[in-house]
C-alpha cells in the first residue's frame, strides 16, 4: 500500500507539473497543440486544469500549489470579462476555493455575480436546461449537452455553498437532474453526448466516452456542494437512481485493459484516457458519498489508475487524451478525433489519482 501510495503521488506530481509549467517545446507538432495546453486562456480547458491543480494543492496541503493557481488566476482575469458563455465559466469554479485560502472578497463576490448572471440570464432551451454555448464563434442553438455540467453546473454548486444560497443549490440540483433526464438512454443507462431540442433528438446519439465522464465526475462533486442545502430528497432521489444505473452501465461496459473506448458502445473504437480518467474518478467520489456500493466500482476504478498510470509519459503528459470534439455528425467520426494531450486531460487524470490518493489515506 505504500508503495503504490508513493508512485500514485510521484505519477500526480508529473502530471501537475506538465499542466503547470510544461513549455510548447513538449506539446508535440499536432496543429491543435497550442490550443491544448495554452494556459493563459480564460476558458473551460485551462479552466478544468486549473480545477484539479486547486483540489490537488488542498489535498496535498500544498500553499505553493494554490499560489499558482492564483497567479494564473491574477493573469487571466481579464480574459474573463470578454464573454459570458457556459464554457467561459469553468475556471470561476477554482473561486470559492481561492476565497476561503487567501480571503480576498473579490473571489467571493465574483463568483456570486457570475452565478446570479447563470440563473437569471444564460441562454436555455426549451426544456428549460442551460444551452451549451462556447466562447469560440460557433452557436448550439436549443443545444444540451454533457459537458455544461461539469463546466458551469459545478461551479454554481460551489458557489451555492460559499455564500450559502439556498436558490443558487436548487438551480444547480435541478439542472444536473434536468441533463441526466434529458441525456440517458433509457435502454442502456448510458449518456448521449448531446440532445437538441429543436430536432428533438440526440444528433448523431453518440454514446461518447469523455461526455459520460463529465456528468460521472461532475454529479458527485456537485451532489456534495449543494445537495444539503438544496435540500429536496425527492430529487435527489431520482439523481441517486439515475446515477446508479449509470455506474452500473459503465463498469460493464469498461475493457479488460481498465480504460474505455471512447465511444462506449463501441469496443472496437480507441481507448481514450481523459474520459476513463473522468470515469473512473467519478465511481470513487460516488463510492465515498455511498450512492453506489463499493464492491460495484472499487475493482473497476483500481483497473483504470492502473491502466491510466501507463500513459503518463515520464515528463508528465498524459498521452490518448482526444481532441475539443464538439457533438459530431456520425458516431463514427468521434473514432478519429486526434489524440495529443490537454490541459483539460491533464487536469481528470489529476483529479483521479488525487480521488484514489484520498481513498487510500482513509484505510
């Protein structure tokens, strides 16, 4: 056990390292490199990095390790007020955190602005649910996709916490059931990666990998920021049943090598890592809150930190990590996206050995 304490701990250090501090010489010729790993962005990629950096530097009791992440944070808050969109929200939900080491109202009071502008002002669909909008020139009209969960919805529940409002906690709640209803296939208990309101259906039905990590990931964390002070058992009665049979889908539906194709259904489809990181990590923190039984997950999500320990490559990067895939036209092309690494593949591996590293400490 101490061992693998000890190389889990050496493995988070290289891949926080990388996600900090590697310079464009290590991120390879891929013509979509610069987008990968360019932190100095205000936007959802640098912002899930920044995420795992925060969770890792307060794990690890680290004060250089949240200095950094506020230095990032100081350089780039300008880029911030360029845009109101839900990818734009990701890095804000490193704030409450910033606010409760350093004190500095400005996090608190930022956060609670940015939550009030989500509520009462971001775009919905028709179904009521945030429209996933980016802060590239593209437009998802009636769009509803997976990936606003972890990028805007945790951050609402964080905040909910940090100034204590009970509407922020019921938003944030009703949300992440509202995109588990409209996103899990009822069949397989699988998600789509997105649903289009206007069409009404799911696109090209992509049962993606990394849009299942999103919302595998994402539910517990949010669960445990607001679900007591939104309070409403019912609801979270039907997140726990929704979830369960999610988890439960996906560990049938892991390889043998512990990662997942990067469409679920598709075995035959590459092994992606950034999603069976998120994957992974999620069955843990669901495993600890005692929404799913440890013996359902605990053997899967060991086999993916084994399986996701050897594509840290030895300078930190994590190698099979797919490309920005936004919702594609067949579930075949989500096969060819590239792989190179990320700050967002970066930042899920980080927070999955940062999970197994807490479970191992409360043995």
């Amino acid at each position: 056990m101490q061992m693998e304490q000890t190389d889990l701990k050496a493995a988070a250090d290289r891949v926080y390292r990388y996600l900090m501090f590697s310079s464009p010489e290590s991120w390879g010729g891929h013509e979509w490199a610069e987008w990968a790993m360019e932190r100095n962005r205000w936007d959802w990629n640098p912002g899930v990095g920044l995420i795992a950096a925060a969770d890792y530097g307060a794990f690890c009791g680290a004060e250089g390790m949240i200095q950094a992440v506020e230095v990032w944070t100081e350089q780039n808050i300008g880029g911030s007020e360029k845009l109101k969109v839900i990818n734009s929200l990701a890095p804000y939900a490193i704030f409450p955190l910033l606010y409760r080491q350093t004190g500095n109202r400005f996090y608190k009071d930022k956060a609670e602005e940015m939550a009030i502008w989500l509520i009462k002002e971001a775009p919905r669909t028709r179904n009521g649910a945030f429209e996933h909008t980016v802060t590239e020139s593209a437009s998802f009209s009636e769009q509803v996709w997976a990936d606003t969960v972890f990028m805007a919805i945790l951050f609402l529940a964080r905040t909910a916490r940090l100034a204590g409002r009970k509407v922020l906690a019921e938003e944030a709640m009703s949300q992440t059931l509202l995109h588990l209803q409209t996103l899990q296939d009822k069949e397989t208990g699988m998600l789509f990666h997105g649903w289009n309101g206007e069409t009404g259906d799911w696109m090209s039905a992509a049962r993606w990998n990394r849009a299942n990590a999103w919302i595998a990931v994402g539910v517990p964390m949010i669960a445990e920021e607001a679900g007591e002070l939104c309070g409403d058992m019912k609801l979270i009665g039907e997140l726990r049943e929704r979830y369960s049979r999610l988890a439960e889908t996906l560990v049938r539906c892991q390889n043998e090598s512990g990662l997942w194709p990067t469409v679920l259904d598709r075995p035959y489809f590459y092994e992606e890592t950034s999603g069976s990181a998120g994957i992974a990590c999620g069955l843990y923190k669901a495993v600890r809150a005692g929404w799913i039984p440890a013996e359902l997950a605990l053997a899967s999500a060991d086999r993916a930190v084994a399986a996701v320990l050897t594509q840290v490559r030895e300078d930190g990067a994590v190698l099979g990590v797919s490309g920005g895939t936004p919702v594609l036209g067949s579930v075949e092309a989500y096969d060819h996206v590239p792989t190179f690494p990320t700050l967002y593949g970066q930042g899920l591996v980080l927070l999955l050995f940062v999970e197994k590293l807490r479970m191992i400490a409360s043995t």
